[in-house]
C-alpha cells in the first residue's frame, strides 16, 4: 500500500469514525471500489482505529480523568460511598454497556467476517442507519443528563454497540439514537456512546497486536501515515458531530446515506 492511499483511508477512517455513516461500511465500499487490487487488511483497519481512540481520548480527557480518580479513589475510602460517586456508576455502566459487544462479537466472530466481503449488504444496511438516523427527527429532546443513566440505557446502548459491528451499521450512529431514543439529552447521548466505543476499540486493538510482529518493514510507515490521519481527522470528526448534535441537526446525515447506499448498491449491480 502507497502511503497516499494508507493516507486517504486514514482520512476516511477518522471521518467515518466519528460521524454517524459507518466507517467499516465506507472502508469496505473503498477496499471493493478503490483498492480492490491492494487491500489494506485488518492490521490496517485496527491501526486507523488506535488512532481514532487517542482521537476520543483528546476530545474526553476530562470525563476519562474523573473516572479514572474516581476508581483509584475507590480502593482508598473503601466500596460503601460507591453509590455516592457519579463518575463510578458510570464506569459501572460503561462496563455493562460493554458486554454485549463482547459476547455478540465473541460468538459471531465469523459471520460478521464475511459481511465484509459482501459490498451489497454493506450499501443495504448504510440505507438502514439512514433510516434509523431519520427516525431521531420526530423524537421530543430529552432531558436525563450522563449521570442519570440506568441498567436499561446501559444494556440498550451497549446492544445497539454490538449492531454497530455489521459492516454498514454506524455504531456512532446507532448507538447515539438508541441513547436519543431512551430520552437522555443530546450532549449524554453523545459522550456515553463515545466513552462505550473506548473499550470495545481497545479490545478489537489488543486481539490484533499479535499480529504486528509479521508485518513486512516497508507496511510500517503506511501504518503510522493512516494512523497519524485517522486521529487528526477524528478529532475534527467529533468537535463537527457535538455542534450538529446540539443544533438538532442529527438526523441530516441520513440524506447521505441513502445517498451512498443506493449509488453503491447500484454501481455493484452495474459492473
């Protein structure tokens, strides 16, 4: 892979990332599309999304910070004010939130593998996020802030997360929804879903480093090139989405992808 092309996905990966219009589905649609005689493999794929991850942790220093106290703090006052620690109940949450992507993942490992291969029903299910995105527009705006979420949210979430593994399916995308449509405010739906995302990276990261050791010399510098990119690019993803988040404008990504959905599953019929 030429470092322009390793360039050019990273863009894309921190792009799609972050902004609700699935970044597995975009990668696949370009691996089939644009590189279909050079495809970046999953080494690739797991470094543009370490990038993302220090792009989350930049933007959601202050929340992991707090939880990271809280939690250290735990183990010097003792469990009983447990329940008095809101950034505590949130990494209870969040760990929670967690296990259905874990045990989705976990059993449908394969399946999920092959969707890859399978640029029809990526564009199909790009048609499908849109229609979840657009569904948001007619939703009253909730007013339950982070630390008001219940084992509900948490599980709720965490099952939209583990969707969000088909290629296609924005985890981003659904995940936040799911938050919307469970009634937190706009700014909750955003940072629990985005916190959720932390763990579920970091796992998908560690199951490939592994393989970093059979790398040839000369992919190395693609991979640093993509990663550098996705962060960068991530970074502007996030600041972009709040802003539209908070505006109400959510539901505005849908046009796009109908839009990619339809020109993608009509350019695969085509040729």
């Amino acid at each position: 892979m030429s470092w322009h092309e390793a360039l050019l996905l990273g863009i894309l990966q921190g792009l799609t990332e972050f902004l609700p219009v699935s970044s597995s589905g975009h990668l696949v649609l370009a691996e089939n599309f644009l590189l279909r005689n050079n495809p970046p493999g999953i080494t690739f794929e797991i470094a543009l999304h370490i990038g993302t991850l220090f792009a989350v942790f930049c933007i959601f220093r202050k929340d992991i910070k707090k939880i990271l106290v809280s939690f250290i703090h735990l183990f010097k006052t003792g469990t009983h004010k447990k329940r008095e620690d809101p950034y505590l109940r949130l990494l209870g949450f969040l760990l929670l939130g967690t296990i259905p992507i874990v045990l989705i993942g976990g059993l449908f490992k394969e399946g999920i593998g092959r969707l890859f291969e399978c640029p029809r029903i990526v564009s199909l299910m790009l048609i499908i996020t849109g229609i979840i995105l657009w569904a948001t527009k007619r939703l009253k705006i909730g007013r339950r802030e982070i630390h008001r979420l219940n084992i509900k949210d948490a599980l709720g979430i965490g099952l939209a997360q583990a969707i969000g593994l088909i290629p296609g399916i924005s985890r981003s995308g659904v995940t936040i929804s799911c938050g919307l449509f469970r009634g937190l405010s706009r700014d909750s739906a955003y940072r629990f879903s985005f916190l959720l995302a932390i763990p579920a990276i970091i796992g998908a990261a560690g199951l490939e480093f592994r393989n970093l050791s059979t790398i040839p010399k000369e992919d190395i510098y693609p991979l640093i090139i993509g990663a550098i990119a996705a962060f960068l690019s991530g970074l502007l993803a996030l600041k972009i989405l709040l802003s539209i988040i908070k505006k109400g404008k959510f539901s505005l990504f849908a046009y796009y992808l109908w839009f990619v959905g339809l020109l993608s599953l009509g350019v695969s019929y085509i040729g």
